[in-house]
C-alpha cells in the first residue's frame, strides 16, 4: 500500500522511503490535466481548438460535476473562441463542428436501464457492479447510435472524504478512512485505499475498485472499436476536506496520481490540484497530525455557490479541461 508523494517541491511526510526528485516529464508526453496547464489552454493551436469544438463530451456527475460545465460557459463569456453547448437535460446534440458540446448526461445509470440520466454517482461508476454493467451498456449505446462520445469521466462527489470514521486506524499513515460508498455490496460505509485497509473500515469495496474499473471502461472501449477516451480524475477539495478526513482524502488522491503514472497512456484530469492554486501560482496546505497537504485555496472556494466553489474555480476548470480534450485530439501541448 505504501505510495510516494510530491506536490510542487513541497515534501510531505507520509511515506517511509525517500521520496524521487522531481518528475520531469517532457512536455507532450503525458496526458495529466493539473495546475500546471490552467494558464497553457490559450497556447492549443487553432487547428485544435477546430478538432475539439467536433466532441461530444460527458463529465458525468452530481452537483460537484456541474462547477465545470458553469466554468465552461464562463470561459466562452469571456473569450467566445472557447465556444460551448452545455445541455442538461434531454437527448444530447447532434454533431456539430461549430462548438463543444460538453454534458454530464448518460445512457442509463445503476437505477434505470435505458434513457438519457443527468444525475450520476460514485454508484453508477464504480461501487456496484450493476451501475458498472450499465455505465458498459451505456458507453455502447452512444457510439452505437449515434452519440460518438469523445470522452468521459466521473465528477466525484464528496463519497472520498466525508461520512463516518473507520473504526480502525491505519497502521502506517496513523489515520482513520472515510468516505461512503454508495451502493457498495457491502454498505455505504468508510473506504481506504486498497486490501489491506479492509479490515479497519469492514468494507471489501475500496480505492483499487475504482481504478480497476475505470481501467475496465478503457479496455472496453478498446476492445469494441470505440474512439472514446475514458479519463481518471480526483475528486473535492472543499467542505470534508479538513482535518483527518482531509488528509485520507489526500492519500486517496495521490494514489490516483501514481496509478495514472504507472502507463503513459492514461489520462488524468485532476480536480482536486487545480483548485489547491491561485491564478498566481500559489497553493494552499493545510495540517492535520503533523502532516501537510494541499487544500482548496479561499478564492476558488469563495462563497460555493456554483458546484460548491467560485467562478474563478469554476473557470480553471474549464482552461484544464480545455487543454486535456486538445491533447486528445492529437496537440502535442508544445
């Protein structure tokens, strides 16, 4: 279970080994939607910007999901280059080259078997086999009928970080785990990172699953000929994430990062680290039990009121969400 973890030079003592120097990745090569492509969306060529304006895209989720697709049109306020449709309900668009077409919809979910659904959980994506089965039906069914989907992904709610403590404590990290997973075989109880932590929360279901599954829509796709990429993501930073329930929160998300590094061909769109910058560069840290992390900073937490963060969260989301969907299309990122 152990895992290393590095954020901007910043080193945080969570792990027993010395951590590697800084990844030094060459531009183009992964495809990792973080801070540090926030201010690069303005660099994706004209060409690119034409290729991903022809997606339909799904970044299907709850209320945290609906921050980006609001930052999306806030982008294409200010700048209408950035041109969108954002439908949130009914049949998606018809194929247009004219603008992106970005939704959370999808062909059916873990509570109905067919039809156009808008609200979608951790249950559907990953904690009960047959939201998993269906999330399968569903991926076929738009490129099957239609509805070429280019890309999807699960815009988390808060299932990683809130609800009630285990009643165990984590030998080597020295904390509980929280998190509820809904629709679990097992309960909607507290979820660690992988086996080993099943016996503090009593839960069979945890972080592996959702990796493993995700790794499965993949493969799908794969296997049955579709173009559609199916990205990874990190989930919130606001409201749960303090505290002990922060730090786990944290722990959870740097082993999404360091599964995604692991094959060069997954994607990441990481949530939760563009919104630990500010548009200046700077990040938050909190503490819990002497250990430091990255948490949400106050001006894209402002007042929650869109998809629980600010406009000005809401938009970095949309500029790293911008950039990944021009790397899917072939941009270089150079």
């Amino acid at each position: 279970m152990l895992f290393l973890f590095l954020i901007s030079g910043i080193v945080i003592s969570c792990s027993k080994e010395e951590l590697p120097p800084e990844d030094n990745t060459p531009v183009g090569y992964q495809i990792i939607a973080d801070h540090t492509v926030v201010d690069r969306f303005d660099d994706i060529p004209e060409e690119y910007l034409a290729e991903v304006k022809k997606m339909w895209v799904s970044f299907a989720g709850e209320s945290h999901a609906l921050g980006c697709r609001e930052g999306m049109k806030s982008l294409e306020a200010a700048n209408p280059v950035y041109s969108v449709s954002v439908v949130e309900s009914g049949t998606p668009e018809p194929y247009t080259a004219a603008n992106l077409r970005f939704s959370g919809a999808t062909w059916g979910d873990v509570a109905h078997e067919s039809g156009w659904q808008y609200s979608y959980g951790e249950e559907d994506w990953w904690t009960n086999p047959r939201g998993i089965s269906r999330t399968k039906a569903g991926i076929s069914y738009c490129n099957t009928n239609g509805f070429d989907l280019a890309a999807i992904g699960l815009g988390w709610c808060w299932d990683m970080i809130y609800g009630t403590a285990s009643s165990g404590v984590d030998p080597e990290y020295g904390c509980h785990w929280y998190g509820i997973s809904q629709g679990g075989i097992d309960g909607e109880i507290s979820w660690g990172i992988d086996d080993e932590d099943n016996s503090a929360t009593g839960n069979s279901v945890n972080l592996e699953d959702y990796l493993r599954t995700t790794q499965e829509y993949i493969d799908y796709c794969k296997d049955n000929g579709y173009s559609t990429k199916v990205f990874f993501t990190t989930g919130p930073v606001d409201r749960y994430y303090t505290g002990e329930s922060g730090y786990q929160g944290f722990l959870k998300h740097e082993r999404i990062r360091e599964f995604v590094k692991e094959d060069t061909t997954r994607i990441l769109f990481d949530y939760a680290d563009i919104l630990c910058y500010d548009n200046d560069g700077r990040q938050t840290t909190i503490t819990w039990n002497g250990h430091t992390f990255e948490s949400i900073t106050s001006t894209n937490l402002g007042s929650g009121n869109i998809g629980h963060i600010s406009s000005t969260g809401a938009i970095r989301l949309a500029k790293a969400m911008w950039w990944m969907l021009a790397r899917i299309a072939g941009w270089d990122g150079k």
